[in-house]
C-alpha cells in the first residue's frame, strides 16, 4: 500500500445510521467492503446481512459489483480534507420461493 492514498469511506444504513467511516485502499473490493459492514453491523439491529449476497451498496445511483474495485468505481479521488464518501447500504434477503423452496433475492 505504499504509495497510495487511502479512500475514506462511511456506509449509510436505511435508518439513516452509520459505519464509519473508515479508510480503504483503492484496490479493495466491493465484495470486501460488504464483509466489512457485515462484521461492523450493530447488534442492536435486527436482521442483519448474513452474507455478501444479502448486501447492495449503492455510490451516486449506481449498484456496485463485488468483483469491482473502489478505483474501478469511479469514486471520486479528491475529497475535502475531514469527510468520507458515502455509500447507501441496502440489505436484499433471501426468501424462500413459494413453489420449490429455491431461493431468491429481494430488495427491501
């Protein structure tokens, strides 16, 4: 990581609630992002995500992928000094499917 200028980043709940913030390296995933909220949920909160799967972070109206980088998504690198990028945080649950029991993912 020498060399490179890390990225703060905060996650904003539907609550209204954050996480955060906390700084990243560019090359980081959005798939390791996700792992980070998972293992930062408050506990106080009921049904948090269980999986990366169950998580959808969302940047200037655009969902991330999990394999994309946060360099790769065109965050933007220059920041005022003191604040994080804000990213929304939707949580999408697997439920059962009524016919054979396969499941399905849901926004809520």
């Amino acid at each position: 990581m020498a060399g490179e200028d890390l990225i703060e980043l905060k996650f904003r709940l539907a609550d209204g609630a954050d996480i955060g913030p906390s700084k990243f390296s560019p090359t980081t995933t959005v798939a390791s992002l996700k792992e980070k909220i998972i293992s930062r949920w408050p506990k106080e909160k009921e049904n948090g995500p269980k999986t990366v799967n169950n998580v959808q972070l969302i940047h200037a109206g655009k969902i991330l992928e999990d394999n994309m980088t946060i360099a790769e998504s065109r965050l933007p690198v220059v920041e005022l000094p003191g604040t994080a990028i804000t990213m929304h945080v939707v949580l999408r649950p697997s439920l059962p499917d009524k016919k054979g029991g396969n499941t399905h993912n849901h926004l809520i």
